[in-house]
C-alpha cells in the first residue's frame, strides 16, 4: 500500500469535506440558505467544481498553496 496520495485523490477529499461541512450546515439551519438539504444533496453533483475539476487540477501546482472558494447562486425555479 502506497504511504501517499495523488493530487486528484486529495484535491476530492478536501471537496468531499467541504460539501459534507456546507451540507451539515444547511441541515442545521446553520446558514441561510436558499436550499433545502434535500435539494442540496440532488443538485450537488452538477455544481461547477463538478463540471471544472479538470481545468483546475492543471492550475495546482506542487507547494503551492490553493484555495476553494464557495459562492452560493440563487435558485432559478424551471
């Protein structure tokens, strides 16, 4: 077993986290938010960083510190 991580296997775990901290905080009424915690949990998997993750893992550079910055949209009713 290999006593490292990828950047690709960090950089979903650091997401992983956040969603997981962000969703905790939405169930909790912790934040205002303009979403249930049912329809944060559907949506999640078509947010941008989903769409983008390719672009942004050749941004990363090794030793370089990098931040992941959230901002919350309006939901658009269809």
């Amino acid at each position: 077993m290999p006593d490292h991580v990828s950047i690709v296997q960090m950089q979903l775990a650091i997401v992983q986290g956040l969603f997981t901290s962000i969703g905790f905080a939405i169930k909790q009424n912790g934040v205002n938010s303009p979403m249930s915690y049912e329809t944060f949990l559907l949506n999640r998997e078509h947010t941008l960083y989903r769409r983008d993750e390719r672009t942004m893992r050749k941004k990363l550079k090794f030793k370089e510190k990098c931040y992941l910055i959230f901002k919350l949209q309006p939901v658009i009713k269809k």
